[in-house]
C-alpha cells in the first residue's frame, strides 16, 4: 500500500538547522538507519573499539560566498569539525576532507583554500591524514564544497548529555553571537549595509579545555550553536532533557553591528548562526569558576553567564527581556539566511 512521503520534496530550510531540520533527521533520515548511537543526536558519535573509545563527527560545508570577512570554506571546515569534537567532549586529532570541486574553478582560489584549511589544522592542533577529490560540471558546486570526518579521544573525566541536566544548572555562552551569519549575509552583496563585522569562526577547543581543567564535574552538556544559533540549541536542550530553560535578555553578549542587522531585517540574535562560539550546562556549584576558566583565554572575554535551567515550562526556552517581562524562544522556522556554513 503507498503511503504519503513524511515529507514531499527538500526545501531550502531542511538544511536551517530548525524545526524543518529536526523533522527531515527525525523523519526520514535516522528511522531507516536506526541503531543504538543514532537514539541520540549529538554533535559526535562515540565508540569503542577493542577498548578505546574515541568520538567521531562528519560535517559537510557549501558556504556561498566562498570567502568571507574573517575567514574562508578552508579554514571554516576544519573549525566546524574541530568544534563537534570539543563540545562532546573529545580532544580533536584528526581529519578526513572530501573536495567537491566545480570544473571552472580558479586554481588561485583552490590554492587559497588549502593553504587556509592547512593553516587552522596546524592552529588547532590536528593533522588531515587524508581525504578524496571530486569534480562536477560547471554549475553544479558553486566553485567548491568540502566534506570532513574527524575523530578526537574521549575526555574520561566528562559525562555530557541531556540525562545530566538539572533544574539549577546554569548556561554559559562563550562569546557574543551572530557575528558568522551576518558576515555572510553582508558578503553576498544583498543588502546596502556596510559593517567591519567579522566572522567568528575560530576552534573552540582552548575554551573548552580551561572549562574542563577546572569544573569537569560540573560540567553536564555542550554545543556550538551553528545553524539555528542558540535558540535552537537551546530548544532542542529543553525539550530532550524535558526541562525549561529561562534566558537573562541583557546577559546575552551580542554586537552592536549584529543587533542593528537584526533589527534592519527582523531576524532574532539568537537564530543566527555561529562558528567560534560554545554553550555549556554547569552545576551552579562550579559555573563561576567554570566562566573564569573561559573568560582567561585569549578571546573568551566575552563570555557570560546566560540563564538557568529550570523545571517549568517544560521544553520551552523563556527570556527575559530588558524591560521587565518575558518572551518564549522557539526554534527556528524557515531558513532566513541560506548556505551560511
């Protein structure tokens, strides 16, 4: 007997990180692959093998434009993958990369890009021991994609996960937000604005490793909020933890630059993507000296204590705005800002 498609065709916001991301995965991609690592989404696979247990990530990067304020595909690939790695609690130390190459691409451009690639692996401590090299027809890569894998050792000392959340526990944001989705969206030319904003891109890797020199117990989950920016994190935090998370409006670092984007285009700091930034869940006991730890590292000093998990409302994300009353967060819905990573 046929039976209606879970979901029709593929949109542009199946690939937003929000509620159509959360469907598309939880619909149709995850059920026929189902297996016991798959019962949890999270930013890294964990296995063991013959006793060793290490954390695993694959990602996959068709950020338009190619180059951008602050970065680049290159150096954006190995970051992204790097910071799956750190937030579930892995000492990053390797990478595969796949090249997608558009026949037609400046050679001047790839050269570019390898160099870029190859200096943030040596920056953050990794090596890429290999890889494969695709070309397609002119038209059908937008000049360049890039696929990664890495694999990282388990840090023993952390139990990260939704099961580890409690009502009380803290949120810890490490830098402002924002910053990597508007760049994009002012280096595609679209809008007359003009801002020295820049991307955050950037491993997150020290920030996440002074945190844990200091609080490893305490600390109960991780992410770095990329597509769907914190909002979604957070949502998608609440709901499978099923607990409520309240948000202090004024503690959120955002930029003055991102701030007036946002309100120009009636988009939500919190939606926006990010590629140099983590959230963290921390016992109260400890999210002090948790907060000290990141904001000691060069370029965490913009880290803040955010908000608080509570019981009610259930899987919902609250804030409190600046003037006295409350807002409730949801995911993001639709895809305001395309291919930003």
């Amino acid at each position: 007997m046929n039976t209606k498609p879970k979901i029709a065709q593929i949109e542009m916001a199946h690939g937003a990180g929000g509620k159509a991301s959360r469907r598309l995965i939880e619909g149709v991609i995850v059920p026929p692959l189902a297996n016991r690592t798959l019962q949890t989404l999270s930013d890294a696979a964990t296995l063991t093998i013959e006793g060793a247990r290490i954390a695993t990530t694959a990602d996959g990067f068709v950020v338009k434009p190619l180059q951008f304020n602050g970065g680049s595909i290159g150096s954006l690939a190995v970051h992204g993958t790097v910071n799956d790695l750190a937030v579930s609690g892995a000492r990053p130390v390797a990478l595969l990369a796949t090249l997608i190459l558009e026949a037609g691409l400046s050679g001047e451009v790839l050269e570019a890009e390898m160099e870029a690639m190859g200096a943030a692996a040596r920056a953050c401590g990794v090596e890429i021991v290999g890889g494969d090299t695709k070309v397609v027809e002119h038209g059908m890569a937008d000049g360049m994609y890039v696929s990664t894998f890495g694999i990282g050792a388990i840090d023993e000392r952390l139990t990260l996960g939704p099961q580890s959340v409690r009502p009380g526990d803290r949120v810890l944001l490490s830098g402002p937000i924002g910053d990597h989705g508007i760049t994009i969206l002012l280096a595609r030319g679209e809008l007359e604005l003009e801002s020295d904003i820049a991307s955050d891109t950037r491993a997150v890797t020290p920030f996440v490793q002074a945190m844990t020199s200091v609080a490893a117990s305490g600390i109960r989950w991780m992410r770095d909020p990329t597509r769907g920016g914190v909002a979604t994190s957070l949502n998608e935090l609440a709901r499978d933890a099923q607990t409520g998370i309240v948000l202090d409006e004024e503690s959120i670092p955002v930029r003055d630059a991102v701030r007036g984007a946002c309100e120009i285009l009636g988009l939500d700091p919190l939606h926006i993507a990010n590629e140099g930034q983590f959230l963290a869940i921390l016992a109260p006991e400890i999210a002090e000296a948790a907060l000290q730890a990141v904001r000691a590292v060069p370029g965490g000093e913009g880290a803040a204590l955010i908000g608080e998990i509570t019981t009610e409302p259930v899987a919902t994300v609250i804030t409190r705005t600046r003037y006295g009353g409350t807002r409730v967060v949801d995911m993001l819905v639709g895809d305001p800002l395309p291919r930003i990573c």
